[in-house]
C-alpha cells in the first residue's frame, strides 16, 4: 500500500471536518435541560474564607442550586497521580486538594463556590452577589522565599512549603570528579513558566440518567480512561460500570487536558444532584488561571570537563514550582521526567541532581509539551554552550567530542535510563551541513555592516517517550499503568474499525494509525476508521502525551492485527484445504506460495462472520482481536537543532534568521505530518525563547492573564523552518517508531538562547534568561556595557 | 456582558439625542475596547448607541491640501485611500499598522482618538500633524483634544465627526510595538509642517506629548544624526513588565531617528 501505507505523506482525514467546521467538540454538545454551570473563583491569591453567603445568589433569576465546599462533603479530594519520595525516604507532601475551597484559597482561579442556572448569565449574575468574607494573608510566590525559614504556609498541616527533596545519581562520585576536575562550568538559570493555552478552552458537562444510575462526563481530555478511574475510584465513589467519560473532538492539549480537573468533577456530581446536565465551559480568562501552567524552574547547574573537553561530571540543583496543589502528574515532571534525561546525547560517566518542590499561590504546574525534558535539555545544552565557550572550543566540536558512540548501545546511562539506539553525529552532521555552518562567518560580517549581531547557537537534545515499562514506572512512583490498548474489529465485508486507548486532539491518529493497518493488512485506507475517545467504546487505555501514541498505542494496534492475521491464517488453511504453516499473508491476500491458491482478506472476514465452512470445533466465529502492550522500554528520539539569529542592539529585538533541525524518530509513519509535529513545537519552542512569559507580581495577582499581556507566537514571529530526520529504528517495538510530538518544544529553546548568546557575546553578556525579550535583551546589554 | 439597549441612529441629532435621555449610554464605533470591557464586566451601559449607521461621519475628502477623515472611517479605509496615500502617505502606513486586519476593518479613528488609549497610534498622528479634530459643536486642536490617559477635552454628549490633517513636507511614523498586544510601547509620528517640526511620542507616557528637545534639533537640521544623542528623561514615563520607563525613554530617541531616516526616504 505504497500510496497510503507507512511512508506515505498521506492528507489527513480528520481535516476536512476540522476546515469545514464540522468538527465536534465538547462545546457544540447542548443536552436536552442542561443548566449552565458559572465558577466563582478567588480574586486573592491567599486568604483564609471566614463565610459564605449565598442566599441572595439562590433567589436570583433563573438559578437551580448554589454550592460550596460544605455541599460537598462526601465528595473526595482531587487525586495525585503520582508519588515521589524524597532522598531521606519520606513520602512527597501531598496536601488535600479540595474541588472547591475549604477554609482558604491559594491561589488567584481557586474554585470557591458554583451556580447552576438556566443561562450562563444568569449564573454569573448570581455568583457575583456571593459574599465571600476573604481575610487576606500574605501570599507566597517567589520559590527562593517559599523555601526560606518563616516564609509563609500554602498549606498549614505540611508547615513547609517543601513537597519533596528528590536527588538521583551517585553524590560522592559526582563531587569527588569535580574537585579532580581540569575545569568547572557554571550556571544558573530560569526555566520560564508558561500558560498552555490550547485553542479550545476546557468544558465540561456531566449528565445523570436516575432510571438506570448512569453518570456520563463529556471532557476535554486527552486521557478519557484515566479521568473515569481517578474521578469514579478517588472522588465521586462512582463504580466504573456507571460512568462514562467520552472526549470528543479536542482542540488541542500540549499536555493540559491529561489532568484531572475540579470542574469535571463539579458538572459530574451536580447533575447527579439536580438531576439535570450541567454543563461548564471556561472563558479564555478562565483558562488563564485554571488549566495548570508548565515549566518554572530554578536551577544551578555545573559541569566538571577535562583538559581536552571531555565531561566529567555533571551536577545540577533545582527548585520546581508546584504552584497551589499537586496537579495530576505534576510530581514526576522534574524528578523522572528531568533528571534521568541529564545524560542527553552524552557519556558524561557520573551524575548527580537534586530536585526541590516547591508549593506556592500560584497556579498548579504540571506536564506541557515535553515536560521535564525541555527543562533537562535546556540546562544541559546552555551548560555545555559555556563550557565550550570557557574552554575556547567550537560548539559542534565539544559536542561531538562527547557524543555517546553508535557503537556503545544499548547505553547504560547514570541517571537511569537505556538507550536503546541512536546516531548522534549523524543528526549533527546533518543540521551543520544544512545550516551552512561552515559559512556563519560571512553570514555574521553581513549583518555587522548593518549594525546588527548575529549568533549562532546549537542544541543536540535526547527525549524519553512512551513512558514505560508499567512495572519500573510503578516502582517510582506511577500510580498508574502506562501501557495501551486497541481493539480491531474486522468487520463482515472486510472493513476495519480500530477502538484505540490512544486519545487524538491536533496529532492526527486517523490519519497515521489507518496508514499502519493500511500497510499490515493491505487493505484500503479509505475501508478503515479509527475510532477514540469514548470509554463506553474502546478498551482501557491510558490516552494520548509524552510522545507516546505511535510507539505504545500504534503497537497495541499492530499487535491486535498479528492476532487476526494469525486467524486468518486458521481460516485460510481451512477453506484452502492445507495446513496453516503453509499459509502466507502477503498484500491483503492470504496465499500458499508456489502455487495459484489464495484467498483474499475480505473473503477470510466474510467467512468469519458467515461460518457456513469454517472449523467451528477448533476456531470461534468472528474476526476482532484486543492487545494490550506494554512496552520494555522508554524510546529515545534525538537530533540537533541549529539556530541562528540577528540581534538588533538598539532595541534588543531578535530576529530568527534560520532554523534547522534534523530529528531521529525512528521509523517515520506519515512525513508531512511528522514535519508539522515539528514545525508545532518549534514554535512553541521559540515562544518559550523569546515570548512567553508568566507573570506574578507580589502578591500573587497573575499580571500575564490575557493576550494583552501573554505574548503567543505568531506566524510573523518565526521562520521558514528546514526539518530534516535520520534514522535508527526503534530496537523494542516492532514499528521501529519513536515518536515526534515534543521533540520540537524540548530542543528550540537552548538553541535560540545559545544563538542569542552567541551573538551577545561580542558586547560582553554571558547569560540571559527566558523570555528574550526586547527588553530583557537590550537590558543585558546594557548591563554589560556598565560593568 | 450586563444587559444594555442597543440603538443605531441614522444622523448626528438622533444620536445626540439618544445620548441626552439615556442614564448611562456609550457610543459604540469600532467596539475595539468597549466591547471586550464589557465582556469582561469590567464596564457597564445603560444603552450602546451605534454610530455605524451615520453616513455623515463616513468617508474621506480632500481639498487644498487638507485631508478630512470621517470619524467612523476605519483603519484600513485610511490605509486604502488614494487621497490619504497622495497627501499623507506616512498616516496611510499608520493606519495600516495597527492592530490586525480583523482590528483595522472594524476600528475607528473616531473611537480611537475618543478613546485615547495612551498606547494607540492616531494620537501621535494627529499630534505630529497639527491636525484639527471636528466635532458636533467645535473643532479642537490636536494638541489640546487629548488631555489625559483615557481623557480628552470632549464634553459629555460631544462626538467627534471628522479630523482634518494637514499635509506636511515630509512625515513619517515608527512604531516599537508592545510584543503581546501590538499596541505601540513607544511609536514616534515626526513631521515638516508649516510651522515647523513636530515629534509626537505615543505609548511612552500618560498620553500622548511632543518632544520638544528632539523638535528643536530637527528644527536646526532634519536629520536623525541630529536626535542621535539626545536623551529623554524618563521620568514619568510608563513602566510594565514589558518594558520599564528607561527602555521607553530610550526606545523614543531610536524610533524618533528611524522615523526621521524614514521620512528623509
């Protein structure tokens, strides 16, 4: 199925809904006596709620039912999805996260009270005559006073504002290469946080049917499965027989519709309540200070080099923000998703990280496109650009010089992971070779005539998808498994539906995933459909993030078609008269070489369903088959990112001139969409660079909470990208694949900061931090300039 | 949004009217910042009265060398118009910078300068023009119509019909805009007229003013070489996390040079 098998930039199905508006999101859904749901949340980012009255909301016009935190006292917390223990071996702090606030609000967004009525005005007419008698205590923003002695609680029973004090790697060893160490690097630095801002605000309607006892929440989710299990088991004691989760159509996720969230919760249990649905939907205001943030680092890190450049070791010290609550994965972002990726592409011998997290008022932070690993890669490739710089050696020079070998995998690194394959200075190679790296300095004397700087900058980045095997990610912590499920039900005629456990919001799995069946079972792509999100529908699956849909949800798929080819071939032998070892399935056709006999697929799954000749006494009826897979290994996407930039001294403005990257994804399914996955994080990427800033003043107030304020990338912003791949397969899965969705967002930002730098360098700034903006660029100069 | 009455007069003295019986009504032209303020409930009317059906305040005319744009002509209408192009060209590429062209094919320069948003860009223009803003009982020089952030010397009931430019020698206007919004944080409109050089700094301050200093060494010599030094104090000046009131003292001598390049050709 050369056309539209693997391989094949194949247009995407899904798109001609999308364009013609046809596609169906949550928000389209209006069920038959819904009422509206309006949210009243804190204006403070810390105060304790002496009273609430709402007597004056209940009598307003339209309203159905007003609640608080005291309706809700048999519904649980909201879960944590997973612990982490701190180096003395305690449990992380998990502080109860109320659905909606009880006794005190942390952060400016926090969920105080909600109205159900007829409208939604009429709901936020009645939530503002709410009076809510807040005493307004210091707030606590600021990481480096949250762990200071004094500082204020975010919560009172934890007493700190520590969660957990995580380290990961050998100390002694780590500390014993530095003090032999030929040099020491040193840095510190910022991960900026961000807001996610999907295109489609979160919404939520829950639904009630009192005949049968059946709940049905309809999410924004990228996990359905995983929403039905924490809410049903952990707060609204729902069996799972009762509850249907189903997301719909999703505008987008970057990691901020995997978690669980209060108003899930809310719609659900108040349908149940007043018997009605309830139905919610966040204005962009709404989202600002209630989908969970990313990112916000502090970090000092070290790297300990020989005389010829080689690393010795490798050191760093993080405090990460928690914001208010543990959100849903927020826990293992910056330990198993940040420190075992500090390897990265080289064979640096001994490392050491330490990780506090940190609880403040602000907004819960949690995964965002790469999650942990654009942290870890960013340290790591802005550490390794000063260490070359300190050590006068060229960027690709020091890089090369400490690549892991194509030789040396499977690669036991010291933080943990095995890399399984890869060809670091392939992907290196490449970006140089595309990037004219050889020719940056004509390039550099062009834009001095002009009056401008111009840098270069590199970033070799590693990424671990797929987020496996279940048993090791239990052991650290997971409270959940992490394989995939697809069920493939050949239907009669020899049309194919697929129920996958992965979840689709923008990747394009309807595409991508009927190309691998297309392929495996030489069968039309226009005969097959892929069918997600839905519990009542698919088998349990865990969804859609950390790269992992192709590498663990299109295997589970592959592996469900192993099981009916293996059928087939059962039938085949019967209706062929011949033993099934003689059986070959080749281009759709069931054959036995060397001879004319053959039967096609669609003549094998009309005698499945129609069994007048079939061997009923060995074999059922029927052609569907369910795989659950589980993978035995992280994969390991690689490559190398080349930036260069135009600096503009005068204002500070960055210009990106060019923008290469060469990414090692395995087998590739479908290359536009592939291209595109990149080009997405590559924006998102260069955002986080030079535009997206979160801001908090003092006293918690959110100063980024709109467009107004909240720089997202436009298309002007950015440059015609050039995406290349190399290729080393996947050793583990029997694709090849190892997935594409991040590896954009993790690798931009070090290479833009390092072009940054690298133009800077002439007018004497060392270090910056992100956002670059034209501010905070002209400011570095500045600074340099006076000192 | 609160509820309000939406009414949509068809001239001047129904709108006028509407206004004078009305509790707390807003006239509504382009809607670019009321319409959001509203949303937000930020703000609240009694009625919004709908300037959109008023043929009188459309259109643009010229005539001895003086340009008169309605006040409900949009942005991108400026940005198009032979007339403005030929007489003013650097008020056409104003024009034609603001906002987005969702913003520019609904946003006004009656609202606009009605508004005095002090990061919008029509207040430099009409500044550094030394333009003429009409309204339904007066005209009022540019240099006395914008009084204060979100002030302006109209009185209640008072709506602005048209504005009428001057064309200068040569002009031209530059822009650093805010990176999030794309208002201007300093956007510098320099202009030759008849009575000489004008420099009008929007963004940077409460709202719009003239920069005197850089207008008395244009004045000598019209030449950026001429700004090149000069450096503005910053007191006053606004400061968020965008920009602080150092960078905008700054950003004001480099746009005031590049606008000057700019209007040298």
């Amino acid at each position: 199925m050369g056309d539209t098998g693997i391989g094949a930039s194949v247009r995407r199905k899904e798109d001609l809904r999308f364009v013609q508006g046809a596609g169906k999101y949550t928000d389209d859904m209006n069920l038959a006596g819904q009422v509206h749901a309006y949210i009243l949340r804190s204006p403070h980012a810390h105060a304790a709620v002496r009273s609430i009255d709402t007597s004056a909301a209940r009598a307003g016009e339209g309203v159905v039912a007003v609640f608080t935190s005291e309706d809700m006292a048999e519904v649980g917390g909201i879960p944590c999805g997973w612990q982490v223990h701190s180096k003395d071996g305690s449990a992380m702090a998990e502080p109860k996260h109320p659905v909606l606030a009880e006794g005190k609000v942390r952060h400016v967004g926090d969920p105080v009270a909600v109205v159900l009525a007829e409208s939604r005005t009429q709901a936020r007419d009645a939530a503002e005559s709410i009076i809510v008698d807040y005493d307004v205590l210091d707030a606590v923003v600021d990481m480096q006073v949250a762990v200071t002695d004094g500082a204020t609680s975010v919560h009172d029973d934890v007493g700190t504002n520590i969660c957990y004090d995580w380290g990961l790697g050998d100390k002694e060893a780590v500390d014993e290469a530095f003090s032999n160490a030929h040099h020491v690097s040193t840095l510190d630095l910022v991960n900026n946080r961000l807001i996610p801002n999907a295109i489609e605000p979160r919404c939520a309607i829950g639904d009630y049917d009192h005949a049968t006892g059946q709940f049905t929440l309809h999410t924004t989710s990228q996990n359905p499965h995983v929403i039905r299990l924490l809410m049903g088991a952990f707060v609204l004691g729902l069996p799972e027989h009762k509850l249907r989760v189903h997301a719909p159509d999703v505008g987008g996720g970057f990691g901020s519709k995997i978690f669980h969230y209060a108003e899930e919760i809310i719609v659900t249990w108040a349908a149940g309540q007043v018997n009605r649905p309830v139905k919610w939907t966040a204005d962009r205001s709404e989202s600002f200070q209630s989908d969970a943030h990313g990112r916000d680092h502090v970090t000092t890190v070290e790297l300990a080099l020989d005389e010829n450049g080689k690393f010795l070791a490798l050191r760093e010290s993080t405090l990460a923000n928690m914001g208010a609550y543990l959100s849903t994965f927020a826990p293992c972002v910056p330990t198993y998703l940040h420190g075992t990726l500090l390897a990265g592409q080289y064979s640096t011998p001994v490392i050491y990280c330490e990780v506090k997290a940190v609880f403040t008022n602000t907004v819960p932070v949690d995964a965002y496109r790469g999650a942990g690993r654009p942290e870890a890669t960013y340290l790591l490739e802005r550490i390794v650009q000063v260490a070359a710089d300190d050590m006068g050696m060229d960027a690709a020079e020091i890089r090369r010089r400490n690549f892991i070998q194509p030789d040396e995998f499977p690669y036991q690194t010291p933080v943990a992971l095995i890399y399984d394959t890869g060809n670091y200075e392939a992907s290196l190679d490449k970006a140089l070779e595309a990037a004219d790296y050889a020719g940056f300095d004509s390039r550099k004397a062009a834009s001095q005539l002009a009056g401008k700087l111009r840098g270069i900058g590199i970033a070799s980045y590693i990424e671990a998808c797929g987020i496996a095997p279940s048993n090791v990610v239990g052991s650290l912590g997971a409270r959940a498994g992490l394989y995939e499920a697809a069920t493939v039900r050949v239907n009669p005629t020899g049309s194919v539906s697929v129920m996958t456990g992965s979840h689709s919001h923008g990747q394009g799995h309807e595409t991508t995933f009927a190309q691998v069946v297309s392929e495996k079972l030489g069968i039309d792509f226009d005969s097959i459909d892929i069918v997600h999100g839905d519990t009542d529908k698919i088998p349990f699956g865990m969804g859609t993030y950390g790269s992992r849909s192709i590498a663990v949800g299109g295997t589970a798929i592959v592996n469900a078609i192993d099981k009916i080819v293996a059928k087939g071939k059962k039938i085949a032998a019967h209706l062929l008269e011949t033993s099934e070892a003689d059986i070959e399935f080749e281009n759709g056709q069931f054959v036995v070489p060397g001879t004319d006999k053959s039967k096609a697929f669609g003549e094998i799954a009309l005698a499945a369903y129609v069994p007048h000749q079939y061997p009923l006494e060995e074999l059922e009826p029927g052609l569907e088959e369910t795989a659950f897979y589980d993978p035995k290994n992280f994969t390991f996407p690689a490559g190398t990112y080349v930036c260069e930039v135009e600096v503009d001294p005068d204002t500070g403005t960055v210009d990106i001139a060019s923008f290469h990257a060469t990414d090692d994804f395995g087998v590739v399914i479908n290359p536009m969409i592939v291209e595109g996955q990149v080009h997405g994080g590559l924006v998102q990427g260069i955002g986080q660079a030079l535009l997206e800033g979160c801001s908090y003043d003092d006293a918690g107030q959110l100063l980024s909470g709109s467009y107004m304020d909240y720089t997202m990338p436009r298309a002007a912003d950015v440059p015609s990208f050039t995406v290349d791949t190399t290729v080393t397969e996947c050793s583990h899965n029997p694709l090849g694949v190892k997935g594409c969705g991040e590896a954009g967002a993790i690798g931009s930002p070090p290479a833009v900061i390092n072009a940054i730098l690298n133009a800077l360098s002439e007018v004497g700034v060392t270090n910056l931090d992100m956002p670059a903006t034209p501010h905070r660029v002209w400011q570095a100069i500045r600074d340099a300039q006076a000192s | 949004m609160y509820a309000f009455d939406y009414k949509r007069p068809s001239n001047l003295d129904e709108a006028a009217e509407m206004l004078r019986n009305s509790d707390d009504a807003h006239l509504l032209a382009g809607g670019h910042t009321l319409l959001p303020t509203l949303k937000q409930r930020l703000a609240s009317a009694s009625d919004l009265v709908d300037l959109a059906g008023i043929d009188e305040l459309k259109g643009i005319s010229s005539a001895d060398g003086v340009v008169t744009i309605g006040a409900m002509t949009t942005h991108a209408e400026v940005a198009a118009s032979s007339e403005v192009q030929n007489a003013i060209p650097a008020l056409a590429d104003l024009a034609g910078g603001i906002g987005d062209p969702q913003v520019r094919n609904k946003g006004t320069i009656g609202g606009s300068i009605s508004n005095n948003d002090p990061a919008a860009d029509y207040p430099a223009a009409l500044v550094g023009l030394n333009a003429t803003v009409n309204t339904t009982s007066r005209s009022i020089s540019a240099d006395n119509f914008f009084t204060g952030m979100f002030e302006t010397a109209l009185d209640d009931g008072e709506i602005v019909s048209s504005v009428s430019f001057q064309a200068p020698s040569s002009a031209a206007y530059c822009k650093f805009p805010n990176p999030a919004s794309r208002y201007a944080i300093v956007g510098v409109f320099v202009a030759q007229g008849s009575d000489g050089v004008r420099v009008a700094v929007t963004g940077a301050g409460g709202s719009v003013f003239r920069a005197s200093e850089m207008e008395a060494a244009l004045n000598q010599v019209f030449s950026a070489t001429s700004v090149a030094d000069i450096q503005v104090s910053d007191e006053g000046l606004n400061e968020d996390i965008h920009a602080s009131a150092e960078y905008r003292a700054h950003l004001i001598t480099v746009m005031t040079k590049r606008a000057v390049d700019k209007a040298n050709g």
